[in-house]
C-alpha cells in the first residue's frame, strides 16, 4: 500500500466558489500572458449539470475536473462526502474509481513492453509458468488478450473481490487458481468481452516479470512519478474523513469497501490525481519533463482491438483499446472530435475518464450513492467536454438533442417473425421473443426471483432499416442478424448528452431440441447454500442458487443459459457474444463431498440445503469445516418464540440469521442471546460455536 506521503506544494489555487476552484499547472507556473481561456462559461455549467444530477439521482456526492493539456482548469465538488458529520468533498477526497483502474495495470504492462521485459503478442504462459485452465488454448492467451478482453475467460472471479474487512490473502492468487479449474468460453483471441479476470491476470503478470508486488510497482512506476500524492490501493483502512461514504438508494450509509481487485478496478483517486494522468496521456506518455510511456505505447493502446476479431455490429462506446473501453467514444464522434474513454462500476460508485488527445482536453467525473449510475457519469462527462469544445471554438455550439421521428411501418411476414421468435439469453438472463397481435413482436424478460415473464418490449413493429420500434418510442429500435453461425438480438438507442445513437449486442438466440439429460433434471428442484465467500462480504444477503428449465433450456442462478450435455457433472456456458452482454459467464460443476452433490460456480461452493444439520434441544456443537467453508444449521420453532444463546469459540466470530425463505434478518460477531419469533431458521456460522436453545 502507498505509504502517506507530504504533498508537495504546487501554484497557487484562486478560489472560483466554496466547492470549486480553477488550478494553475500541473507542473509549474505558466506566465499570465499565455494562459489559456479560463471555460468560466464551462465551468459555470458544469456546476448545474452536477447539481441537477444530484438533485435526479440522490447522488450524495459528486466531484468533476476539467484538463487541458498539463493544466487543472477547474475540480469541483458538490453534495457531502459524510452525511452525518455534514462534511463537504475536497479536493483531496477519496473516490472508489472502480474499472478506471484498468488504465492503471494497461499502464504497468504497457511499461514493461516499452522496457523490453514484455511482449504483447507472447504467451502469458511465457511469464506466469503456474498459469494453468483446462482447455489447453489457454496457452495461446497472450498479453495483448489480456488487455482487449479477448482471452476467453469466463469474466470475474466475484469471491473475495469486496470486502469490508481487509482480505488476508492475495486475491489475484485466488484467481489464478480458480482459472485453473475453468475452460476457456470462446477461443483466445475470437472476440472481445468485457473481462475483469484479464485485468487481475496481468497483476500477476506486473508481479512475475518484476519480482515486486503490484501496488508497490504502481506506485514506485506510476503514482509517485505522476505525482499522484492521494491515490492508493485500500490494503488497509484509510483514515475516516479522507474518503466519501457510499449510501444506498434508501439513505443508509455503507461500510468502507476494500476493493481487492486491485489490477482491475482497486484503486482510490481524487479527480486532481486523475487530472495528473489525463495530462500524461494528452503529453502522449509525458507529463511536463516526467515521461511514464513511450508515444509509441500510448499509440497502442488507442488502437480498436474490435476490428479484427467477431463483432457482427459495431458499437462505439465499446470499441476496446489496450485498457479504454472505447477509442472511438460516439459523443464527440458525432460532432468530429475522437476521443478515449474509460468507466468504473462498484457498487454505489461510478467513474468516467474521457480524454480528447488531439483536443489537448479531458474530464474526470465520479460520483457515489444513490441511483447515480454510469450513465449519469457519462452524460455529465460529455456535457462538460461540449461546453469546452464549444469555448475553445473546436465547435460552433452544442449538438441539438434527437428529435423524435416515427418511421413508416415496413411489411414483414409470419415466416420472418416466426424466425425471429425464441429465447434469448445474455449473462444477466433470459428473454422471450413473441408474436403480439397483428404483425407486431412483444419481448418479455424472465424474473427468476418470482419464476414469471415480465413484458419489456410491446408492440414492436418492422420499419425501415429492417429494425422494430414502436412508435411511442421511436429512437430505440431493434434488429436481429446473425453470425458464425448463431443469432443475436440487437439494440439501437439514444446515448448520452442525447444527440447520438449507438449499437449493442443485446443477447443471442438459444434453443434446445433435446430434453435436459436425467442425470440434471434429477436436480431442478434442488437448491444450495454459499459455502465460501468472505464472512465481511455481502455475497451472503442473498446466499442460495439452484437450477432452472424452460423449455429445454437449462439456466442456473439469475437465468444464465447453460449447455448441460457436456457431461453429467459439468453444465458449460454456451453464450458466445462480443461486447458487454456475454461477460461474467460459468460453467456449473457438480462435485461430490461427504456423500452429497455441491455445485461449484466459478470459485463459489454452495452445499446443499437439505443437507444443512438441524439443532436439537440444548447444546449444539458447531464444528467449522478443516477447509473454511461455512456450517449452515436448520432449527424449527414453529411452537412459539425461543431464545437462542450463541457463543462462537472467539470474540471474533461470525454468525447470520435467515429465515425460512433466507431472507437475512441478522448479522452478529461473538456471544449473543437472540430471541426469534416462532418459525422455520437457518444460521450460518463461519467458525467454532456453541449454540442452546
């Protein structure tokens, strides 16, 4: 972790309000005379655009900068940081940037390519010898895979990524190892899907080819070089005060997050400190005299990886670069400027890093709590780079918003709609596309939780361009193409500040003529309890899984498609889309442990709930698993309210009560009596107990 370092001093600030201010360089003094235009009219906007998202979102707080070239225009903060001590943002409060960070890990591979020590088109196996999957292409992932999503993983290794309690061991180890039991989903190289685990991967990359762990070498390489006083990995607990509190949607504060996924999305900020990197890479690798890059690298890196590998509709706000999320980001594209954008997502925090290399501006944005979301950030990134385009003279003025136009009905055939039809899945789920009355096509989402069809889409009528719409809501539309072989259902809508449109690949058709093998409809109507994740970790709010079938489809968990005939034990992800929609994917594994069948999901373990122990009357003796999974225990009160004395064999231990249908009612650490209303329990204990009743 980065150790507290003095700030060095830098120019003077001149206050612009009590929660902005226009910053001189980064760098060192430039003399009045030169100075550019100081975006007042910019600035002056981007103040009401953060606090009309405040006001929309419940966002409780939000803090903005403004770059051109090696100068801090403008930081701004808006809300409170802690609502209970009514304490105001700073400029050197602490953000969660979430998958931002992935600019960060590019940046320590990108340095060792520039050192020689690292190939991007060489095996990964080549540095990492433990690396191991079981499908043997995994030797062909190569570096460059790594950072363009296209390696083929399953996506996230989500046990032990949030915690809110520092993790004991190294989490991207785990990831090594729980790859080590995962096949590839597509060939690496095929196509590019978001991917966090490539991200965590090239951690370990940084740490083989370097001997030295990966925070240290960001900060020894990037952060202390850039002068990135304030940013750091949360390692450890970071002082209260220094960072903004998170709080969700009902106002209630949430615990510090240690985000252990540092190479992919771990890192703390403020939007000063990322000020520092937008102007690195306007200074294509440089900043002032401080050169981190090479302008070679930085050039590879706003290459589009999507090119030349499957991606049958081409989306601009998911063009990968090497670490951005696009190189082509369609907000300024559609007004002529190119520019690089990178998001982060954890929960409750949401980050944009959007830079304009040729423009010599950028902007940061980050916001928490709420229903602020990334598209919230997105819109007031683009919103606040507009005006500055506009100041500048780049643009004569802002682009008009889409207006609304209803396109005429184009024929289509029942042949055609009857091909259309079917089930369509994505990583998030299952949807149904249906005939509706006359001509028209309706699509439903499948709600796993209440095992119903919820309409999504009605009415949907064919129009020109070969794509549905309905015309109360002409600007999005929909089409269906295909591809290698398999078909997809396809978005087009409004984006953004609202005067563009951009593709996404929302799903892909599945079907299954073969019934669900004996062996796995034997287990439909089963369900499971997490076994392994973190005690600190909020995996246990909502603790159980099991299997799904419709249709012939079998689906585990939130309706995720699974192929169960590739053995009696293994069910394995069939999904095969670029872009976002086929992230985070797994094969669900059945493996036998003392006599009962438990699924393995990535590296999550769920027992069994019929096989969860009852307590009987008196002392129970709860004996943790030698492997450190978790004890579940089953009690019937249903005569009356009974008093439950537990006492965990240290102060330490942690323990959770659900009820009959698991929902969470408590969360408690050491010796507690708890009273529970007559009914059907479970509790769950992470280590030794008595327990009486």
């Amino acid at each position: 972790m980065p150790v507290a370092r003095k700030r060095l001093s830098g120019p003077c600030l001149i206050l612009f309000c009590a929660m902005a201010c226009i910053a001189g360089p980064l760098l060192c003094p430039t003399p009045a005379a030169s100075l550019p235009p100081d975006y007042g009219e910019t600035i002056s906007d981007a103040r009401s655009a953060a606090e009309e998202t405040i006001e929309k979102t419940g966002a409780s707080s939000i803090s903005l900068a403004l770059i051109e070239d090696d100068r801090l225009v403008w930081a701004g903060q808006f809300g409170l940081a802690d609502k209970t001590a009514k304490a105001a943002p700073t400029k050197e409060t602490l953000y969660a940037i979430g998958s931002t960070s992935k600019m960060i890990a590019a940046i320590a591979v990108m340095k060792l390519v520039d050192q020689g020590k690292v190939r991007l088109d060489e095996p990964v196996v080549t540095y990492i010898r433990s690396f191991r999957m079981v499908s043997p292409e995994y030797k062909k992932i190569t570096v460059r895979m790594l950072l363009n999503h296209s390696s083929g993983f399953p996506g996230t290794d989500w046990r032990n990524g949030f915690t809110t309690s520092p993790l004991k061991h190294k989490y991207s180890s785990q990831v090594l190892e729980t790859l080590a039991y995962e096949r590839l989903k597509h060939p690496p190289g095929y196509l590019s899907v978001y991917c966090n685990d490539g991200y965590t991967v090239a951690e370990q990359l940084v740490e083989a080819v370097t001997g030295k762990d990966y925070a240290r070498f960001v900060e020894d390489e990037i952060l202390a070089p850039l002068q990135m006083h304030n940013s750091r990995y949360a390692l450890d607990r970071v002082p209260d005060g220094s960072f903004a509190r998170r709080y969700d949607k009902d106002g209630k504060e949430l615990p510090f997050l240690f985000i252990n996924v540092l190479g992919s999305g771990g890192l703390y900020s403020t939007p000063s400190d990322m000020a520092r990197l937008a102007g690195m890479f306007i200074g294509r690798g440089k900043l002032g005299s401080v050169r981190v890059l090479s302008e070679n690298s930085v050039a590879n890196m706003a290459e589009d990886q999507t090119l030349k590998s499957f991606n049958p509709v081409k989306s601009d706000m998911v063009s990968y670069g090497l670490g951005w999320d696009t190189v082509h980001q369609p907000g300024l594209g559609a007004v002529g400027v190119t520019a690089w954008q990178k998001g982060g997502a954890i929960p409750y925090t949401k980050s944009i890093l959007t830079i304009a290399p040729d423009e010599k501006l950028a902007v940061f944005v980050v916001g928490a709590s709420g229903n602020f979301g990334s598209d919230h950030a997105v819109v007031l990134a683009e919103r606040v780079m507009l005006n500055a385009l506009k100041e500048k003279g780049r643009i004569a003025s802002l682009p008009a918003k889409l207006s609304a136009k209803v396109l005429p009905v184009k024929p289509v055939s029942v042949v055609q709609l009857k091909h259309f039809s079917g089930y369509y899945a994505n990583s998030g789920g299952l949807m149904r596309v249906r005939r509706g009355p006359g001509h028209t096509l309706d699509v439903s989402q499948y709600d796993a939780g209440t095992r119903t069809w919820k309409t999504w889409q009605a009415g949907l009528r064919m129009r020109a361009g070969d794509r549905f719409s309905r015309a109360e809501e002409p600007l999005r539309s929909f089409s269906f193409i295909s591809g290698d072989g398999r078909h997809y259902l396809v978005s087009r809508s409004v984006a953004g500040y609202g005067h563009y449109q951009d593709n996404e690949i929302i799903a892909q058709k599945v079907s299954e003529s073969r019934p669900v093998p004996t062996v796995w409809k034997g287990r439909l109507d089963r369900e499971w309890l997490l076994a392994n994740d973190n005690p600190s970790s909020e995996g246990w709010l909502e603790p159980s899984t099991g299997l799904l079938h419709i249709a012939n489809l079998l689906l585990y968990g939130g309706a995720q498609a699974v192929d169960p005939f590739l053995s009696g034990t293994r069910a394995g992800m069939r999904l095969v889309i670029p872009q976002i929609k086929g992230r985070d994917l797994n094969d669900v594994v059945i493996e036998k442990r003392g006599g009962q069948e438990w699924l393995r999901i990535g590296s999550f373990l769920f027992r069994p709930r019929d096989g969860a122990g009852k307590l009987k009357a008196g002392r129970n003796s709860i004996i943790a698993a030698p492997d450190g999974t978790a004890e579940w225990r089953f009690v019937d009160m249903s005569g009356g309210p009974k008093l439950i004395g537990i006492n965990p064999d240290t102060p330490d231990g942690t323990w959770r009560i659900y009820d009959g249908s698991l929902k969470h009612i408590e969360t408690g650490k050491g010796k507690k009596d708890v009273t529970l209303p007559g009914g059907k329990y479970y509790l769950l204990f992470h280590h030794n107990a008595l327990v009486t009743y």
